[in-house]
C-alpha cells in the first residue's frame, strides 16, 4: 500500500513513482515502461509547446484510448497548457460547445474524426492536430509548475443548461491519484484495466491512480463484454473498474472460472450498486475484493465502502476517502444525522470554468464546524449516517438524469427534442431502469405522429447514451401559476415509473 504523503506534486512527476522497467501502459500495440513513459510525455510535451500555445492556454482532445489520449493529462500539464478532454461518444455540436465554452487554443484528433466536422465548430483561433503530428525527438523536462495552476476542465451535465467545466489543479489530480492507490492497495505488480472514458473523472483517475501505484494500467474500448473477459484472460488483469450498467452486462455473460478467478479488485461508481447485484458479483468473482464508491467530479471522490463491510452493508456508500472530509448538514446549517452531503478538503475542484454564477450555488464557504476550512461542494444529495458510522445515500434534489454512469442535463435533451419541430414542448425526466439504472422518459406535446421522425434526428444529433427510450405523448402539458410548464405536476403524474 503506497504512503499517504499530504503534500501534491505537478501531476506530470506521476511517472517518476514507478520503477523505470516496470511496465506503466500495455495494449494491443506492446508495452511501455515507466522509463519510455517518461521520454513519451516530454517528447509530447515539446510538441504540444512548438504549436504556439501559451502557459495556462486549453488544449482539448477527442480520441478513442489511443496512446496519446492516455499521454495527455500528463504532456498538457508538463507544458503549462490545460487539458480538456472530450468524450469520444460526443457528437459535433456538443464539441463545438466544449470548444466554444473552454476556449480552446488546440484540438487534438484524428483525421477520421475532423472529417464530420463543420464549419463553424471550430473556432478560428483553435488549430486542429493529428495526434500523429505530436511526436518529438525533443522533450521536455518535469515542470515546476505550482500545484495549485489549474491542470484540467472536465466537463460534466448539470441538472440544467448545457455541460458545465469543472476546473482541476495539480493539487486535485495529484492528491485524488495518491488517495485511491491507497484505500483501493493498489500494489505495483496490479493490471488495471481501464474502460471507462478518460473523459470522465473516474477514467482519468484509472490513469493517474495507477500509475501512481507504478502499476500496470491497459486501456479498452470495449464494444461488448466479451471484449471485457478476453482483456482479462489476455492482459492479465487483475483490477477492473465499472458502472452498474456494465457490471449488468458482465454479469450476464458467460465467463470461465479460471478467467473471473483472476479478478482481485472491482470498483464500482456513477450509481449504487443493488443488493442484489452485490452478492451476484460476489458471487462471480469470489476472489475479488469490492469497492463501492460515491462521488462528484467537483470533488472528484467522496466516499468508499471497505470490502469487508460489503456483504453485511450492501446498501451503504460507506465513509470518507483519505484527503477528504464529509459532513452531514441539515436544513438549519447545523450537523445532522440526514441532510445534504457537504464535501471539504483538498479535493475540492475550483469551481465552473467562467461561470461565477454556477460556481457560487455549488461551491461555498464549508460549515463552520468542519475541520477543513476553504471552499466546500455542497452536493445537492441527501444522505443518512447512521449509528454504525456509514453513509447511505436517499437521494438527489436536482433533477440531473443519471444513466449508465452518464450525468445528463434534462434541459439539454428538452432543447435538442424541441429542436426539429416535430413537437412544440417536452420535459425529460430520469425513469428507473434495471439496467441502466435511469432511463430518459420524454413528456411531449402532441399526437406521437412524428415520433419516428424524431428519433431519426435525435440518433443523427446525439450520442447513444442520450437517446430517450420513450415518449409520453399528450394533447397539453400542464403549466403553474408562472405560465411555465409545472414540471413538478408531469414528474407526479408518472407515478412510480
């Protein structure tokens, strides 16, 4: 288990932890060691510098888990830049507004990708780059940079408006890297296998973490869980990360004793795990220690619950991850044994990139009687902590869609629904769903005549995962006393659906 050293580094030091043979990166391609790691990213650094680009400017990339994709995080921050990554699922229009938001300086893709691309949805001031073209025989050497520069913007959903950048130091990423090798005892002999986007924090932090570890991490675009279980059996793997949906799929599928057996670690994040769910993946894998988590990009990771406590609390999300503090804060601002998740420390993101407005409704002063001072998340979640010293989680108060470990505003799906003319108003709302644990509903105005046309559009216009599943067509929608649509009317005329 690595040490719990409180003080951050540039998050680009991240290779010198690992024993300079030892392998740091496997894919189909081979190998690469801690010490070809190293060079690799001074070499991408320089080549991301020669581009022009100045201290503190964005870079974006949108890339499959290609060697560069993996490579970014760490060569944007060893050149001063900020790294925005892209989810790969993404479609043009939603790039075109993470390019516009962030205010990208550089696109890093590739040509089959650019191709889709349109006029417009790159600005003028934002040059577009191969990957191949970031190759360099120069490098860089570590930087020096203060740990508490901004290193990244992830861009997540909020529960209204289009995606939102949340802002991440050195300090951040360093620090959630060094926490979960820790409290997951990572070891260096471990093989990672990393199948998350990279976009999101939880991928990203597969990086960081193990390498932090100076273990093996071997990256995976999976197209079905048999791609899964021959990674496993191929790389032997023997950490792997998941989403409830994927740990559905994988649950369903056949897998060999000897290659479940290889397991030692599953974690899980981006939605609770069910009881039931609990014990099957116990079950399936008997040799795996499981990790159930909580957590919010703003804060990257708030919780975790040990493996051991698993089996007799599979309802709990457990108790604070090192480096973090977690209170419980009730209506009156006071500690309460149920209230809002309250998130302090180091963790703690900066904020919403240009969005002083957002910024100041979810990132505040931390209760006075928390022990960490500074900015805290308020989280917007209701949890209950009970007698025996665990969280469980209630539920959310906004009315952010969560489906398959995808955050999703509803207000993005009302506007891209309404924007083909084929109904005059819709509202989108998170349903459950065993396998995706929400599914998108859509209410809309109207006869449903069109509805064909519409999901034709929609499947042109967005990626899979935010396609509503189902239509509730009506003659009108209900409207308060403000003549807007009563949403709060349309959520409880569904019921229990």
């Amino acid at each position: 288990m690595i040490a719990l050293d409180p003080v951050p580094r540039p998050l680009d030091a991240l290779p010198s932890r690992g024993k300079p043979q030892a392998v740091a990166l496997e894919d189909k391609a081979g190998t690469l060691t801690y010490a070809q790691l190293e060079a690799a990213v001074g070499g991408m650094a320089h080549a991301l510098r020669a581009l022009g680009l100045e201290p503190g400017d964005r870079v974006a990339s949108w890339l499959p888990k290609t060697r560069t994709a993996c490579l970014m995080p760490l060569a944007a921050a060893r050149a001063g830049l900020v790294h925005v990554p892209v989810n790969p699922v993404l479609k043009r229009a939603q790039l075109a507004h993470i390019l516009a938001d962030s205010g990208a300086r550089a696109l890093v893709s590739q040509q089959a990708r650019l191709a889709v691309l349109e006029a417009g949805d790159v600005g003028a001031d934002c040059r577009v780059v191969d990957e191949g073209a970031l190759a360099s025989e120069r490098t860089l050497p570590p930087s020096e940079a203060d740990t508490d520069a901004l290193a990244a913007i992830l861009y997540t959903s909020g529960s209204t408006g289009r995606p939102k950048g949340v802002m991440l130091s050195h300090a951040n990423l360093w620090l959630g890297a060094i926490s979960v090798a820790h409290y997951l005892e990572i070891e260096s002999e471990d093989r990672v296998l990393g199948v998350l986007p990279l976009s999101f924090d939880y991928g990203q932090n597969q990086l960081l973490s193990t390498w932090a570890a100076g273990a093996r991490v071997v990256p995976l675009d999976y197209l079905t869980a048999r791609d899964v279980i021959k990674a496993v059996e191929r790389f032997g793997i023997t950490s792997l990360a998941g989403v409830p949906p994927l740990w559905v799929q994988l649950l369903e599928a056949e897998w060999p004793v000897e290659i479940a057996s290889k397991l030692r670690r599953l974690t899980n994040s981006g939605g609770a795990l069910t009881p039931r769910m609990v014990r099957d993946l116990r079950a399936r894998f008997p040799n795996a220690d499981l990790y159930p988590m909580y957590g919010l990009t703003e804060a990257f990771r708030s919780t975790y619950l040990h493996p051991a406590l698993v089996d007799a609390h599979p309802d709990s999300i457990g108790t604070a991850i090192p480096f973090a503090e977690i209170v419980v804060v009730g209506p009156d601002g006071a500690r309460a044994a149920r209230g809002e998740l309250v998130h302090a420390g180091p963790l703690v993101a900066q904020g919403y990139w240009r969005d002083p407005e957002r910024t100041a409704q979810r990132f505040r002063p931390a209760p006075a009687f928390a022990e960490s001072g500074g900015m805290a998340v308020w989280s917007g979640d209701t949890v209950r902590l009970g007698d025996d010293g665990l969280l469980r989680f209630v539920g959310r108060d906004d009315e952010m869609i969560k489906s398959a470990g995808n955050r999703i505003s509803p207000t993005e799906i009302e506007e891209a629904v309404l924007s083909g003319g084929e109904t005059g108003e819709a509202v989108a709302f998170g349903v459950a769903d065993e396998r995706l644990g929400q599914a998108i509903l859509v209410i809309a105005r109207g006869d449903g005549s069109r509805e064909t046309a519409l999901r034709e559009r929609l499947r042109r216009e967005l990626p899979s995962f935010m396609q509503p599943a189902r239509y509730d067509w009506r003659p009108e929608l209900p409207r308060n006393a403000n003549g807007k649509l009563d949403r709060t009317a349309l959520r409880a005329s569904l019921g229990d659906k």
